[in-house]
C-alpha cells in the first residue's frame, strides 16, 4: 500500500486551514484542523491543495495587480515572469515567506508547518464554544493518520485539556498506524467510498482490501464510530454501489451502541477553482447528485434502521 | 396573527407618512398666550391644552387605544426644539430620497408662519449661543456631532411604570399636592419647585382628560356601531379607560392600556428617541397571571392586546432633519420593550407574559417595539429556544443583553444591587434601571474616532475642514516609532473627548433652561421628591454617554500602520499621507491599498495584536471621559458621569461620508464599521472569533454598551441542531465571554439585493440596521448597500 510519496528524512507536520465554527464535522461548534498530505488522492477531491505533502503555490491570475513583489530574488524563483505574465514555477521549492507577500491574494501558498505546541494553542482558543455545544476539535484533511505521531501528540494534549477529538479519516493507512489511537476516546467519522477493489483503484491510490479491514478495526474497538460516504457520479452512485455499501456498513460487528450513523456527502464541482489555481486538471467534472438518488439511499438507509444524514 | 392584525398591519404598512401641524399649532398658542410664566409652566399647559384638543381617533382594528397625531404615521411637529431645517426643508419633505412625509401646501403654510414665531427662540439657537466660538467652529467641523439633542429632546429613558400603574392619575397627583403643601414661600429653590409641581398638576389633569376623551369617544362609537361584536369592544375600551382616567388600573388590560396611553403622550411631550417601556413582562405579568386564574382574559386574546399594540407603536412617527435622517436610518423611535433577566432578587424573571411578548413580537415582524431579552445564565433552554426561532425569522428581534456584564456593571458605578437586577435595555442596547435613571443613557451626540486618528497623523490638522484645533502633537513623518503615534492619538483623542463633553454642557444647559419635560420628570423618580426636573438632577442616577463611531476601522488602521509602515517598512510614510490624501490613486496607489487591506491583521478574527489595540486606543478615551462630568453632576443624582459607547445606529455611513481614505485600506466617503461590529467582509474567521474578539474589550467600562450586528445565512438554522448550536453559542458569548449584546440578521443577501431593487414587493421586510430593525425600504440607498455588505457567516 502506498502510504505516501516523501521521501526519507524528517518531515515538518503540515496543516493547510484550521477551520472554526465548523457545525457539520462532528458533533457541535468545532475547529477543524486540515492536515496536509493524502496517501488516496481521490480524483474527485474537493480539497486538491490537500494532497501533496509539501508547500504549493495557488495562483489566480485574474487578481495579480502586477506589484511584482513575489518576483524578488528571496523567493527562490517560486513565482517567475513568462512573456509578461507573471505565474508560478512549479519545478522550484516553495519558500515559506511567500506566503505574506501578495498584497491582492492572488497568490496564496498552501500548506504551514506547525509545531504541537502552537497547534493546540490556536485549536483550544473556542474551548468555550466547544463546552457549552458538545463540539470539540476535528482533524481532517488530508489524511491526518497520515502524520500519525504529530497527530497522536496533539490528541494526547487536547484530552489533557478535557477537549473532545473526532479524526476524519480514510483510514488508507497501516493498522500498526491505528492501534495507539484505538487506545483514546475519539469520535471517529470514517470514509467508505467503495468495497470493489477494481474501482477503488482506478479513482483513488489506495489498496480498498486493507481500508476494509481497518474499517473493520476501528468499528470493533472504537466506542464512537460515524460512517460518510462520499457520493460520487459514475463512481458509487448505482442503486447497485449503494446497497453494497450500505449492506457492508450494516455487516460491520460495531463496539458503539445506538443505531449506525451514516452520512452521505454529494459530489460538488466547487474545487474546479482551486485544480486552476493549483495548476492541475481538474480529473474529476460530473454533473451534481440528483434528489431522486439521495432518496434512494434514505430509504435503502431507513429500512437497514440507519440514521442517514446528508451533507453532514 | 389574527386576520384582523394582519389586516391591520397591511393598512398601516401601506399607509404613507404625513406631517400632522396640530401639536406645533396647540404649544405655540399656549406659549404665546403665557408669555410672563417660566418655561415649565408653559410646557405643563401646553401638553395638557394638547391632549385636551388634539384630534383623537379609533382604527376598525383597534384593540388599544391612543396617538400621537391626527392620523395613523403623521408625524408631529415640535417647533420648539428647532425650526431652521423646517423652514429650509418643509417644501421638499415629501421628496426626500430617505423618509418622505407628506403634507399638504396648506400644512408647509401653516407650519412656516408657525416657524415665525419661534425665531430666536428654539433650542437649537439657543444651543448654539452657548457655544464659544472655538468649539461652535470643532462642531462644524463634524468631527464631533450632536445636531440630534439641538433639534430634538433627550429622549432614551424609562419611566417608572411599576409605580405608575400602583398609584395611578390619582395616585401621583396626591404626591405632587403634599410636596406642593410642604413648600416655604420664603426659600428661593422652593419657589422653583412651586413651579415644577404646578406643572406636573397641569399634566396630569391632562392626562385625565386625554383618557376620558379617548373613553368618550369609544363610548360613542360603540353606540353607533352595526356589528354587535365590534361595538362589545368599543364598549369595553371606553369601559377599561373611564376606570383609568383618575384610578390606578386593576386588570391586564386596564394596566396595558395605561402603559400604551404613557408611552404615547411621553411621545407628545418630547420628540426624543428611545422612549422605551422598560421591562413590560414584569410590572404587567401579575396582571396577566392573575386574569389568567380568575379567567378575566386568555392568551390569545392578551396576544392580539399585544399585536394591537405593536401595531400602534409603529404608526408613532418623528420626522428628523435629513441630515438626522442619515444617522437614524429608517425613521426608528426605537421604543424598547425588555424581557427576561433576573428579578429584584436575582432569581429567573422569565414569565408567562415574556412568552406571550415574545411570540406576538415574532408574529408581527414589525419594526417596533424594539425587543431586547435579558440574557443570564440561569436562563431556561426553552426560553432561550423561543428566542432562537423568533431571530430566525430574521427581522432582527429580539437582541440580547447580557445581565452577567451589566449589573455586575452598574454595581461597580455604585447602583444598588436591587436596582441593578431590575434594568432594562433603553432604546437600542444601552441601558439603565427604569424610572429612576435620567435621560440619555446613551445616544445623540457622536465622536468621529476615524477623523481623530487621521488628524493624529497629520500634527493635529483635519483635512476637511483644513483647522488644527490642537496642533504640535507630532505627525506621521515625525513619530520616533508606533509608540510615540499612541502618545499623539492619546493627547488628540483625549482634546476631543473633553471637547464632546464641552458641547454637551452647552446642549444640556439648553435643553435645561428650554425644553423641561413635566410629564416624564413626574413619573420618573425621584423628580417629585426632590422637586426637581430630569434635567435639574431629578433622577436617582444619571449617566450618561455619547457614541464613538469607527471602533474596528481604528484598531485595523493602527495594526497596518504598526506593522506595515513601522516594523516591516514596507510602506513608506510620506508615501502613505500622499495615497491617504489622494485616496489611493493610481495603480500603485491600489496596491498600496490592497497591502494595509490584505496584509494586516483585521479585528474580528480573534487576533490578539489588532485586538489589543482596539482596546489600548479606546481605552485612551475611555480613561478621559470617566472624568468628567454632565450637568447634574452634584446636583441630586448618584453619578452624574460619562462612559463610552459604540451604539452608532446607522451613523458609521454618513461619518464614513466624511471620512477620507484610512490606513486599513478603506476608500474616501464609505462607510465605516457600525457599532462595534468588525469591518465589513474582514471577518473571515467565522462567528465565534467576531465574538473572541468583542469579548476582549472591556464591557464593564464601555457601559454605553458593545454593539455587535452578526448576519448569518438562513441555511445556518435550518435545523433543529443548528438552532441548538446558535443558542449554545449565544450563551458562550455571554458566559464565558462576557459579552454586553449581540443581535442577528438572518436574510440572505439575495433577498437583500432584490428588495434594493423592488423596494415595493419587499415592503413588510425588516432588517437589523444597528441596535434596532427598520423597514428596508425607508433605508436611503447607501445604508441599504452597507447592510448588504455586512460579512454573512456561513458554512
């Protein structure tokens, strides 16, 4: 299974958004923390700046003021002039202080490195709002399993503090990775996009035999277990997609009590923006999810007694 | 809403403004008839020869009874406040792009022959010669402004209603006779009470007779009306005001309608703003409980009393010089209605009536009363529920305050504690304990901090008016570092602190020798006791505030000039003066703009160095203003101070007209932030940070209250979770936060825009503007864009 693409070395934890009043990432008022870095790299990604584990320039053209000020040599040649315009160089690194540079934002870079530290510090700062909501701090991404002991160091300070955890994870990762986080009390909401290996492959860069069992795992062990189901057109989004899905979600031996919480997240094509930015085709243009869908899994949902929600 | 209430409510909505010269015409008669009596005796008269003359009517939907004016929104005039915006606007009053009223050409004859006799006269002249002429030159600068409390009364207070509907007519005219009885004809400060209380008597006979025409005229429509139902309720109105005319009332209904008829001829006394009602739930829940239980009303027949009500309260109409018209926008009276909070022994206040006062208020979607819950901790979810859903039909009611930063507050002013329990909201957000506190809790007079910040930078001198009222205080180009900017903002802030308050003195002189109000001093305490009008030091407390308009476009200019201009250099000095003067011209001028934009922290993103400095730099005024003192001031009221205040209605767009370019990258002439909400779209953090960072200033200090507008999307309370979320986040502003208010506009942008566009099919739509709603469509048209432009928080 491939994990990630970096290679050797020691890597500095990347985060690109901390989210707050996020109200459909788990349960109440949350700040979501988006990790950098995605061993699956769907093809429908909404979040494209998400995967890779390095810094990246987005760049929209049409708000360059032509300032020029991300063309100073400090910058390593990160931005370079082409026949007048100015516009990424994508084959050099990104410096980290190119991020304050643009006066009219056309140019953002996404990703920051982070320290344990600093990260809870920003995270805790709406604990009240947490307290008083039942919400808590969500980490997402990206694969945050995929910074597995940053992550792990972050949780273990967050419930020093009494501040409730919930991880969004593909869970393409090893089960070795999952065992320490197995042994905390987090609000997992754990992805199934597909069970056919065939498929799983040719839309994603992940080994589907090995997310099932971690699903297994996690469902198993964990006390609190939340299923989404990204809907994908032409992905799994047949009647046929839906009651495999829905019908392995059922099977699953679950340590959580109460009944099986699904929640099913239509495709949306508002990423298109940011392929552009980031300089990348967009690999994935559907049209949306229709209603008459969305129904069929409500009542696929309804007659296996599971809660379906949508959108989150 | 009973048909008939939306009947009712579709007549008055489609019922133009007019001017109504009777009340104008009745005073100066009466003033002119007693030329040789002192001013509060005239005064007395001429309310009472008012209410004796006045043409009174009955709506076919009324179920509570009163006016202000001939007619259903006709605005009266009140020519001894001021006449010279009469004069030079009464022609073109119908034509305003903002509030027109109409009026016939006999009406504009009448009312500027009536203006002839008032020449020389007027408060607002008189205002005027008090002024030196250093500080009758700074208030033209409008720098400073208070053209509000020179063309109109004080208004923003509460009478004691509680007492009121104990004692009755009859009750308080026994109080004035003893107090009259016990006068020494030889003491000089006797024979000013002797006047006072002769004219309390005059008003309160005149209160008699305005109920008893008001109970004769019911009475004789009952007799000729067809319909036996209708004419039942006629009989039964002249029933309820014949036992109120001179007794305190007994019943729900008696006690409502006495509480409506006070409201509305406080109304024909004074034309000041934010005459509010106090806590409504309270003083009348035991009415209500007890007909309840002996079965003398039901709910819904007290909630369509209520919608009668509201219905009422918004035909009531103050027609303001256009410019005023700016500043409050959408005509409002801001006629507050408190409910909630803690009792007089700090336990939940909440009642059957808060309920009922909030669910009419919701039903009616009006634009008054203006409807404040007082939040505390103790608070029950299903009250604070009740609440959410009324906010959720997004006319911007209720607003909250919060008892958790207000009485611990006015403790630390030295109100007393049961005092402190019992406030209310008064008008907007402000507050003050009712019938006890004296006018002007907050409002009327407005500080441009964005003008002092500019003229900080340029050695004292104000670019508009070209003047340097305090020069030498060191200019951009010259300031050592940041800190020695801070030095100067200090010293300039301070200069027109104290230069607010020098015009206030001249203001509150005026209105102290010329515009006394009888009725209003009778009711609140305690005017009688000490013989004493509200503007003598009749009150048991009197504070007062004015309001500070750019709170956010300060802290914002001062951290882009910190960090971009002293520690990283990136914007040159001279090089930031220029494009401030020339509005950023040019292409560079637009990048330079875009930098103080985009790459300095904004206020309301929970940023603890732009946050910071908000609160350094109005503390700079705050620490100025504590020390001085309004004109009562060792005259009878505890306090006689000033705090701050943020309340700034609509006038962050007219003072942003004002305003020149700014260094957090704001355009010449837009508006600026309103009240003490973050700048528009540089919130983009969300919610709960705006509400970090309010929650950092010092509410306790700032006692004329934080204003905060949040607009949400209505997709964020679509369900019940959402709803659940919105409450939970509401009470950790107010909990841990320590929040003094916040209120909501829950309309999405497209409707906003389409209503801008076809103001006629959007003419029930009411908005949040600051600290109260207004119809959208009575906005002048850059308020309305400003109310677009507010960041909607979404997910």
């Amino acid at each position: 299974m491939k994990v990630n693409d970096y290679s050797g070395g020691v890597r500095k934890p990347l985060v690109f958004d901390v989210q707050r009043y996020s109200t459909h990432d788990g349960p109440g008022i949350r700040t979501v923390v988006f990790f950098k870095g995605c061993p699956l790299r769907c093809d429908w990604c909404s979040n494209p700046e998400s995967q890779k584990v390095e810094l990246e320039i987005l760049f929209d053209s049409t708000r360059c003021v032509g300032c020029r000020a991300c063309l100073h040599p400090q910058f390593g040649g990160a931005m370079h002039e082409v026949e007048g315009k100015i516009q990424p160089d994508r084959t050099k690194t990104v410096p980290r202080a190119l991020a304050a540079v643009c006066p009219s934002l056309a140019l953002r870079v996404a990703g920051r490195e982070v320290e344990v530290d600093a990260l809870v510090r920003e995270v805790v700062k709406d604990q009240a709002f947490f307290a008083k909501s039942g919400g808590g701090v969500t980490f997402s991404g990206g694969e945050p399993l995929d910074q597995p002991e940053f992550l792990l160091q972050c949780i273990e300070k967050l419930e020093a503090l009494g501040v409730p955890v919930a991880i969004e994870t593909c869970l393409a990762v090893e089960s070795a990775v999952l065992l320490p986080f197995l042994e905390h009390n987090i609000q997992w909401l754990v992805d199934v996009k597909h069970l056919d290996p065939q498929r799983f492959l040719t839309r994603t860069a992940g080994d589907v035999a090995s997310v099932v069992s971690n699903v297994r795992l996690v469902s198993d062990k964990a006390d609190h277990v939340a299923y989404r189901v990204p809907l994908i057109p032409g992905f799994n989004d047949s009647d046929s997609d839906r009651d495999w899905i829905l019908g392995f979600i059922a099977s699953l031996e679950r340590r959580s009590l109460g009944p099986v919480c699904v929640d099913v997240l239509p495709y949306h094509d508002l990423a298109a923006g940011k392929y552009h930015q980031l300089g990348r085709p967009n690999p994935y243009t559907r049209d949306r999810i229709g209603q008459e869908t969305l129904e069929g899994w409500k009542k696929a949902a309804g007659s296996l007694a599971m809660t379906l929600t949508v959108g989150g | 809403m009973t048909e008939r209430m939306q009947r009712a409510k579709d007549k008055m909505l489609s019922t133009k403004a007019t001017i109504c010269p009777e009340r104008a015409r009745i005073y100066t008669r009466v003033y002119r008839e007693n030329e040789p009596l002192p001013v509060v005796r005239r005064r007395g008269l001429a309310l009472k020869q008012t209410l004796a003359e006045m043409t009174l009517y009955i709506e076919p939907e009324d179920l509570v009874l009163g006016n202000t004016a001939s007619r259903p929104k006709a605005a009266a005039i009140f020519p001894e406040y001021a006449i010279g915006w009469i004069e030079k606007e009464i022609d073109e009053i119908d034509q305003r792009t903002a509030e027109a009223y109409f009026a016939t050409p006999e009406v504009k004859a009448e009312l500027k022959a009536i203006c002839h006799y008032w020449r020389g006269k007027t408060l607002q002249e008189h205002a005027h010669a008090l002024l030196s002429p250093e500080l009758e030159e700074l208030h033209a600068t409008k720098i400073i402004k208070a053209e509000g409390n020179m063309t109109s009364g004080d208004g923003h207070v509460a009478i004691n209603l509680t007492k009121a509907l104990d004692l009755g007519v009859a009750g308080y005219t026994s109080l004035v006779k003893a107090a009259l009885a016990s006068l020494d004809p030889t003491s000089f400060f006797d024979l000013k009470k002797r006047q006072l209380y002769l004219a309390m008597l005059d008003v309160l006979e005149g209160l008699t007779l305005y109920i008893q025409r008001y109970a004769d005229l019911a009475d004789a429509q009952a007799k000729a009306e067809m319909d036996p139902k209708r004419a039942a309720e006629l009989a039964l109105m002249a029933q309820v005001c014949a036992a109120i005319a001179t007794k305190r009332p007994q019943s729900f209904r008696e006690a409502l309608q006495f509480s409506v008829f006070l409201q509305l001829v406080l109304q024909v006394e004074s034309n000041g703003h934010s005459l509010s009602f106090g806590r409504l739930d309270q003083y009348l829940g035991r009415y209500y409980d007890d007909d309840l239980r002996t079965g003398a009303i039901d709910t819904e027949t007290a909630k369509e009393l209520l919608c009668s009500t509201w219905i009422k309260l918004t035909c009531v109409k103050k027609v303001r010089s256009s410019s005023h018209t700016r500043t409050s926008g959408g005509g409002p009276l801001y006629q507050n209605v408190t409910i909630g909070g803690v009792n007089r022994e700090g336990h939940d206040a909440t009642n059957a009536l808060s309920s009922l006062i909030l669910e009419s208020v919701g039903e009616m979607k009006l634009t008054q009363p203006n409807l404040s819950v007082r939040y505390h901790s103790g608070m029950s979810p299903e009250f604070l529920a009740r609440a959410v859903s009324v906010i959720e039909k997004g006319f911007g009611m209720p607003a909250f305050n919060n008892d958790e930063v207000v009485i611990p507050g006015m403790l630390r002013l030295g109100v007393s504690l049961e005092d402190a329990r019992d406030y209310s909201a008064i008008g907007c957000i402000e507050v003050a304990v009712p019938g006890k506190w004296g006018y002007r809790t907050t409002g009327m007079s407005f500080l441009n901090f964005m003008r002092v910040l500019i003229l900080t930078l340029r050695d004292g001198q104000d670019p508009a008016s070209g003047k340097a009222f305090l020069p030498g205080t060191g200019s951009l180009t010259t300031f050592q570092d940041f800190r020695a900017l801070m030095a100067a903002w200090t010293k300039q802030v301070q200069f027109y602190a104290r230069a607010s308050v020098a015009i206030d003195v001249a203001v509150d002189t005026a209105l102290e020798d010329l515009v006394p109000d009888v009725l209003c001093s009778t009711f609140t305490d305690d005017c009688i006791g000490r013989g004493k009008h509200l503007k003598e030091g009749g009150a048991v407390y009197d504070w007062v505030s004015g309001l500070q308009v750019g709170i956010a476009n300060l802290g914002n200019s001062l951290v882009a000039l910190k960090k971009l201009v002293f520690e990283d250099g990136v914007i040159g000095r001279q090089e930031l003066l220029d494009a401030l003067a020339n509005d950023f011209a040019g292409p560079q001028g637009e990048i330079l703009r875009l930098r103080l934009l985009n790459n300095a922290p904004k206020f309301g993103n929970d940023d603890d160095e732009v946050d910071q400095l908000v609160v350094e730099a109005y503390a700079a005024f705050t620490d100025e203003i504590e020390k001085l003192h309004n004109t009562r001031y060792g005259r009878g009221p505890s306090g006689g101070g000033y705090y701050p205040g943020t309340s700034s209605i609509s006038s962050n767009v007219p003072s942003g007209s004002e305003v020149g370019a700014t260094p957090d990258g704001r355009h010449a002439g837009t508006p600026l932030a309103e009240g003490c909400s973050p700048s528009s779209g540089t919130d983009l953090l969300g919610p709960t940070a705006v509400f970090q960072s309010i929650g950092k200033l010092p509410a306790e200090r700032i006692f004329g209250g934080i204003l905060l507008n949040q607009k949400l999307s209505p997709k964020t309370l679509e369900t019940p979770a959402d709803k659940a979320k919105l409450a939970a986040m509401i009470r950790t502003f107010f909990d841990d936060l320590k929040g003094w208010h916040v209120q909501y506009n829950i309309v999405s942008r497209e409707t906003l825009l389409a209503a801008k566009k076809d103001p006629e099919k959007y003419r029930d739509l009411v908005v949040r503007v600051a600290g109260y709603s207004a119809f959208f469509r009575d906005l002048a048209p850059d308020t309305q864009d400003d109310i677009i432009a507010r960041t909607e928080h979404t997910l």
